[in-house]
C-alpha cells in the first residue's frame, strides 16, 4: 500500500464529496451499493448489483474503485456495452468525479479509455499503403464512390487527430473503408518491430491506460484480455463489468468464428501476394466449392454434419494449411517491415480459416458425417413447444441425448444478404466456463445493470456467467422511482395471442385507441422489424400524429425527434429496447406487441435450449424465458427515466398475464400497479396528457 494512502477517507465521505460537487442527490441505494462494492473488493468475493435508473449506479462504483486504486496502485477496469455509456463516463462522470475527489485522495484519480486495436489508426498501414484486400466492392460503382469518399475523410482527419480512435470520425465510416487504415490485434507487426511503433496510437492508448486510475474499456476487449494469452489490458485486480446483462451475449460475439467464400478468398488473395500460386489457387478453389455449396444449403443450425460439407471444410482446412506452411518460418522478414506486414495479413487470415474449418468440423464430434442423426423436430412457434423436445424425443432419442450432451458448440448457416455470402459461423453452447476459468479465475468482478434479477433472482444470469453458489453475492439496491404510483403495467388480455402471420388486425386498433388517449408521446417497442413497419404503414393512415418508424433516419436521429415533439411517436426493434432514455412527457406510454421470445430459427438459442434440456433442465425456461424476461424489463425500463416521470408499459400479448411461465416474467419487471382494463388505462392515459 503506498505510504500516503494508509488515511484515506472512507467510500462514504468519498461518495458525499462527489455527489455534493456534482450536484446530486445522495440515494440510500447508493450508498448502499457503493458500500457492497467496497466490501466485495476488500474480501475478493464476485458481487452482482441491481440498481434501477436514477440509483446512480456510476458513481456508486467508481468512487469505491477509484479508492481501491489509490490505495493499492493497481488499475481498475470498467466495462460497457455500449459507445453511449463509455462516453458518458469517460467525457462526462470520471472528469468530474476526478475534480471531486482531487483534494481528498494523494494524487488526482487518472483515467483512460482503451479499445481493441481495430478502432485506431494504424500509422503502418497508413504509411505503407498496404494493398487494398477488398475486391468485390468493384462490382458496385456506387459503393466505390460512397466508400472513396470515406477513405478520403479518413485521410483528412488522420492528418489531425490527437488518438486515432474510430470514434472520433463523424458522422462515422464503415467498415470496409476503415479496414485499410486498420490492424486487428493479430495483424499487428508489434511495437518493437514496427516502424511507426513509437508514434502509434494504440500503443499510446496503452501506455496511457497503463498510468491510470481507471481504464474504461468494453466487453469485447474485456473478454479478449482474459482468454488470449497476451495481457491487453494493464495489470488490474478488480474489473466492474456495467450493462453486465450484455456481458455473455458480447462474449459470444467475440469467440464466434466465421467461414464464407469472402474469408477464404481473402486468406488466398494475402496468400497469392507471398507464394506459388498454384498453392494460393487451390484455396481459392476450395471457397468456390464452399460458395456452391453454402448457395443450395437451407439457412439455419446445422445439427448433423452432411458428408458434402465435411469433405469441403476439410479441403479449405488443408489447402488453407498447404499456404500456411508455404510461407515458411513466421519470423522470417523480420528486418523487412514492409514484407513482414504482408506476410502477417496473410498468416493472421490463413490461420484464422484453417482454425475455423477445423473448429467446425470439430463440433461434430465423433458422429460427425452420419446420416439422419439429430433431425430437427422443434421449433413450432411458440418457444415453450420446443420445450425438452430433444430429451423427449422417441426413436434415436438416447443417441441424439448423448450428442446433445456432449456438444460443446453449434454450427450454423446464415443467409446471405446482398454483397454478404452466405455465411458458416460457429459459437460455443456456453461461455459459463470460460468466463469462470478466465475472467472471474483471479480478479474480484462486480456485475451491475439495472436488470440481472430474472424472475427476481440472480440464478440465471449468474449461470450463465459460469458462477457457482459461494463463489458471489448479489444484492438488489432497488430504485428511487416509486413504481406503483408514477407508471401502471397494462396486459391486454382480451387480444388474441399474437401469431405467426404479422400484426393482428385487433394489435393495430388496440394500438391505435392507446396512442389517441396519450395523445401520442409513445414508444412502439416490436418484436420484429416487419411489425413495426406493419405498425407504422397502418397507423400512419389512421392517427393524426407525426409517427417515426427505425430505419428512417439514424437512430440517435429519430430519438431526438422523438424527444423533442410530445405529440410525436416512435416505433422500432432491437436496439430501441435497450438505447431509449427519454425523461418528461414525450414518453408517456411504451407499447410492446409481443413477448421477446427468440425466434424459434435462432440456431444458438435453440441449440442452447436443446442442450439444457437435454442434460435434465429446463431449456425453455432457462433460456427462452430468461432472454424473454430481460428484452422485456429493458423495454419496460425505458418508461421512467426521472423522478417525476409517469406513465404505462402495455404488452398487448395476454400470455404475459395467462401463460405457465408468466409469474417467471412478471417478477422481472418493475413494479408497476397491474392492470388488465382498457378503459381504465385509456382513462389514465388521458389524465397524464391532460395534466403534462
Ligand atoms: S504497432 Fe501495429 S498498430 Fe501500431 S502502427 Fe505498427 S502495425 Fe500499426
């Protein structure tokens, strides 16, 4: 402990400071959390918190870590899901936070923002015009010019930025024009080898990280830090992981491999640059044997390895090697940065189709290539149909059971859309088990989100997470909003169950007589983006208010819209669930169609829930319904924002208040008062508009 810090002031005097120079309000659930947080840092115990909007969940963990950071020299590391959050901590709550604090701890508290090497600049690529790997854009004239004028963008800024980071470019660029100014992690020639080494961005993002108090940093990183065996991130015994709720599902997108005609033609273009191109073609050949034959396969999970498909991704695996090894030893140019870039690219992209083909055909096991194994007999609709379906099968039951059991990843086919081929990606059933080896193995992690509680408990999320009993605690420091009084949950009962064939004509007027009665200042959260079309088109025809449906501007567009005309509504999918904070009157009612089951083709949800079923539990409710029960509180969290916001969550599907497991999703949400009458909500709502 340096000498200085055996005086500290406690987290609480700490956390007045801050909230008193940041012109708050101290929440008893606050303190409550921030005194946890100390706690669990002090005894090296996981701790996962639910704190609600307006708890001040921000300060109620970085004043602890800053503390312990101060005390002990070590970095603490702060996760986020998303841009937004990190932004907000990094621009707004650590600058202040840092001038809060400053007087009370020995040095003013540090803090830095780190990325994966992807999102900086790469003075190498930039200087030594690495050849463009990209190819088909050329079939697009329009894509050229739209994509030249980013490069050209891209080109102006880099003269001028300060960090090199991505985020800085608005409005942004994508993907493929900043592919040419960018290195992945793997392709990265490493700073002592590199010519722009000294000067580069990522490197200078490091060392800044490495001096701080409090690196911020997202869960793709976070997970990529754990499981490589390199150390990305600065050394750190306490990691907090906000928006935790989004922690598996990034950690999933992060060791989720792909395979396409793109990516092996791109591995034998690299290669083609290096080496005889009789080996380079081979590969090439290899992808168009997978086009053809990803081009006839349906889309979907891919439950049984065709002998077709085994032979072909055993022919890109070897070719992809026979290229590899072409290449010689890997140090080989060493004292030849310009070579050394090229050979780099080229082996990060063969090993990476190599390892994937080779990743696939493993998740087959033993059975792989048998015939008629493992057929599909789910997926009926409703997801609690599938239920246990692969455990109560009959005929080959026991030996589908045993796959089952034994599997430890999925396979599965992507449509293609437009330029993108269809797509072969592969995903683990579960990262529990790495993130419990890797991430919780040593470090104290907190978890915290405004939703971990899944039918009022911790258990699903924290399985999930690989955590077992006695290893954490989980703590509930509730919400300073008054649920009962200020927003009422409002199921409609008397509608039909929503069906497969889009929105019910009965959804559409339902929809409409709730908008009338709130006088607009509604979000429409859908479960698919054809609802929510279908809801706009109908509507627009019907209801005299402006009505913003998502994919008609940029989002951060439509949601400022939104924000600024009470009469205005908006309606939309996935990323409205989550992304909305819209505090006052322009967001009275939330109005959600359906219960976010998966959909039923999900290949990884019905994969896991297949798996769970089959090793005694119970798939549905452990993954359907848990996926379900956070869509839906994150959706009805999007209601109250402040202190006197009012209002109502209408779920227009009844199985929220009729089916078996709706006890399981009700105990998930707020709690709101209850009701199933029209009127009385339609009567509420007319109140509220009257009286805003
Ligand atoms: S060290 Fe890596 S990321 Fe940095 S400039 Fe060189 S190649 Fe690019």
């Amino acid at each position: 402990m340096p000498k200085d810090c055996a005086d500290l002031p406690p987290v609480e005097e700490l956390l007045t400071a801050a909230v008193t120079a940041l012109g708050g309000v101290e929440r008893p659930g606050q303190v409550k959390m921030a005194q946890a947080v100390r706690d669990a840092i002090e005894s090296e115990e996981h701790l996962a918190v639910q704190a609600g909007t307006g708890t001040g969940k921000s300060l109620a963990y970085l004043v602890p870590a800053i503390r312990h950071a101060a005390e002990s020299g070590d970095a603490v590391v702060v996760s986020t899901a998303t841009i937004a959050l990190q932004r907000q901590l990094v621009d707004r709550d650590l600058p202040r936070l840092a001038d809060a604090l400053e007087g009370l701890l020995p040095h003013r508290p540090e803090f830095a923002i780190l990325k994966g090497r992807r999102n900086y600049l790469c003075r190498h690529k930039m200087a030594a015009g690495m050849p463009d790997d990209e190819d088909d854009q050329l079939f697009d004239p329009r894509e050229v010019s739209a994509t030249g004028r980013m490069v050209q963008r891209i080109q102006e800024w880099a003269n001028d930025t300060e960090t090199g980071d991505r985020d800085e470019i608005v409005p942004g660029v994508s993907d493929q024009a900043w592919r040419q100014f960018s290195v992945t992690a793997r392709e990265c020639l490493g700073a002592q080898r590199c010519p722009s080494g000294a000067e580069c961005f990522a490197e200078l993002a490091r060392e800044r990280a490495g001096a701080a108090d409090v690196v911020v940093t997202n869960h793709a990183l976070l997970a990529i830090d754990a499981m490589e065996d390199f150390a990305v991130l600065p050394e750190h015994d306490v990691v907090v992981v906000d928006e935790a709720h989004e922690l598996v599902d990034r950690v999933t997108s992060v060791v989720t491999g792909e395979l396409s005609e793109s990516t092996v033609n791109l591995a034998a273009r690299r290669a083609g640059r290096l080496i005889e191109q009789g080996v380079a073609d081979r590969l090439q050949e290899a992808g168009e044997d997978l086009r053809a034959l990803l081009a006839v396969a349906p889309p979907g999970r891919v439950d049984t390895l065709p002998q077709s498909l085994g032979m072909t991704l055993a022919l890109v695996r070897d070719a992809a090697f026979a290229c590899i090894t072409a290449l010689g030893p890997r140090n080989k140019d060493k004292d030849d940065p310009e070579n050394a870039g090229l050979r780099k690219a080229a082996f990060t992209a063969l090993d990476e189709v190599h390892d994937t083909a080779q990743r696939m055909l493993d998740a087959f096991g033993p059975a792989a290539g048998r015939d008629g194994a493992g057929d599909d007999a789910e997926d009926t609709g409703d997801p609690e149909d599938a239920r246990d379906s692969a455990a109560s099968r009959g005929g080959g039951g026991a030996d589908a059971r045993s796959e089952e059991v034994h599997r430890a990843e999925v396979v599965w086919l992507e449509e293609g859309r437009g330029r993108v081929p269809p797509t072969l990606r592969v995903a683990p059933l579960s990262v529990g088990g790495m993130l419990r080896d890797k991430l919780f193995g040593d470090r104290t992690v907190v978890l915290t989100s405004a939703t971990l509680a899944l039918g009022g408990s911790f258990d699903s999320l924290s399985r999930q997470w690989g955590l077992r009993s006695g290893e954490w605690t989980g703590l509930d420091v509730g919400s300073p909003f008054d649920h009962p009084r200020r927003g009422i949950l409002y199921v409609a009962t008397h509608l039909p169950q929503p069906g497969r064939d889009g929105l019910p004509e009965a959804y559409v007027d339902e929809i409409a007589e709730l908008i009338e009665a709130a006088g607009g200042r509604t979000l429409g959260l859908f479960s698919s983006m054809r609802a929510a079309k279908a809801a706009t088109e109908a509507l627009r025809e019907r209801l005299d208010v402006p009505l913003l449906c998502q994919g008609d501007d940029s989002t951060s567009q439509l949601v400022k819209q939104f924000a600024g005309d009470p009469a205005t509504c908006l309606f939309g999918t996935l990323s409205l669930w989550q992304g909305v904070d819209v505090p006052g009157p322009s967001l009275t009612l939330v109005i959600i169609d359906r219960i976010p089951f998966p959909r039923p083709d999900d290949p990884l949800a019905s994969a896991r829930q297949r798996h769970v079923a089959a090793t005694g539990g119970n798939g549905f409710m452990a993954v359907a319904a848990t996926h379900a029960a956070l869509l839906l509180a994150q959706g009805a969290g999007r209601l109250l924002r402040s202190m006197d916001d009012r209002g109502v969550v209408a779920v227009l599907d009844p199985r929220l208040a009729t089916a078996r497991y709706s006890g399981f999703l009700l105990n998930s949400l707020p709690p709101f008062w209850r009701t199933t009458d029209p009127a009385k909500v339609r009567d509420a709502l007319r109140r509220l508009t009257a009286g805003s």
